[in-house]
C-alpha cells in the first residue's frame, strides 16, 4: 500500500495493530477521522490517553474500575457468597448484559493454553483460591468457554479447591461447545448461568 504522507502511513500502521483491524479498514478508519472536526479526534486522544493512565483492576474481583473496588463488588444488593468466574472483563460484561446473574465475579485473565504459554501461575488462580479459604464463597459458578483450554482451566480450579467447603457448577451446555460467551446471545447465556449443572458432574474422576 503505498501512501503520499508519512503521517498517514504511520497513523495507518499504529490503527492496523489493532484486533480484526486490517492496512485497509484502518486506512478508512484514519481518512474518517480526518474529516472530523479536529477536536473529536482529540476528546479520542484524551480518552484512550487517561484510560490507559487512570484505569485500575479491582482488587477483590480484577474487573476493571475507576476506583480501588469495582461498583459491582461494592454493590450491597450483590450476593457475595456466589462468585462467578471468568476469563475475561468482555465475560463480565457479556453475563450482565442478560440480567440474570447477581452475584459477585472473578476475572481471571485469561485461560491455562500451555501453546501460548499461558499457565496457572499467569492467572488469578492464586488470589481466588485465598477467597474461598476466608470462608464467604458458598458457590463458584465456572463460567469460562467451552475450549480445549477452558475445560484445562475449570478442572484445574476444581482440583485447587477440592475439599474446601465450596459448591462448584458449570454453566449449562446451552452454549455451544468451542464458543466464547462474548458472542452467545443474551438469552441463551442466561438461561446458561440459572440452569448451571454441578461441576463434579461434567467429567469422569476415574
């Protein structure tokens, strides 16, 4: 692709970086920004420059928050004995989008996948087990995709927690095996989340 302007090509370069973003969606990504007026392009500049230097993780849940405790967790109305864990902040959004679920979340940031060097010790595998220890967690509901890595990650949490005093389900199989529930539809995951299924019950220990 060539370009008559430095400035563009390298505008171009930095927005093709972005996931699903191609040299030719960016291109037409960057001449639209052109066209606006100049300080749109800056409120987008302001915005991605204090979200990436003001941002913090919850430090009970890892969700993303403005603050030291996301609103979720903060939320008396919350069921604080149900932890539902996730892989990833899209999860968490995507499960509160059906307005089933009021419980609390876990993120874990990410999914065991020994091939992209993803292990145990990545995650906040750690963080979760101590708050089943303190006692408060009655059920941990194993939200993650139905993958190859995401059935790695539930059994390995079930094996960390395994004769702790903690109920462990699975969301039911309403989503298809090998799909990520961002991209279930509402109904569909929450249906998913309220007729969850005892973990224990989707594999064979022996």
């Amino acid at each position: 692709m060539d370009f008559s302007s430095k400035l563009l090509e390298n505008a171009v370069n930095e927005m093709s970086q972005l996931p699903g973003i191609g040299k030719r969606t960016a291109l037409r990504l960057v001449l639209h920004m052109l066209k606006q007026p100049e300080r749109q392009t800056e409120e987008l500049s302001h915005a991605l420059l204090q979200l990436r230097g003001a941002v913090q993780f919850c430090k009970k849940c890892h969700n993303i928050s403005d603050t030291e405790f996301c609103e979720i967790c903060t939320n008396p109305k919350r069921d604080s004995s149900l932890v539902c864990v996730v892989e990833d902040i899209r999860d968490v959004m995507a499960i509160e989008n059906t307005g089933q679920y009021r419980g609390l979340y876990h993120v874990l940031g990410g999914k065991i996948s020994p091939i992209e060097g993803m292990g145990p010790q990545d995650l906040t595998i750690a963080s979760l087990v101590n708050k089943i220890r303190q006692g408060e967690v009655k059920e941990l509901i194993l939200a993650l995709s139905s993958t190859m890595e995401g059935d790695t990650t539930n059994f390995y949490i079930f094996k960390q927690i395994e004769g702790m005093e903690v109920r462990t389900s699975t969301i039911a199989r309403g989503i298809a095996v090998g799909d990520e529930l961002e991209y279930a539809d509402e109904v569909t995951l929450g249906r998913s989340i309220l007729n969850r299924v005892p973990f224990e019950g989707t594999f064979n220990t022996h």
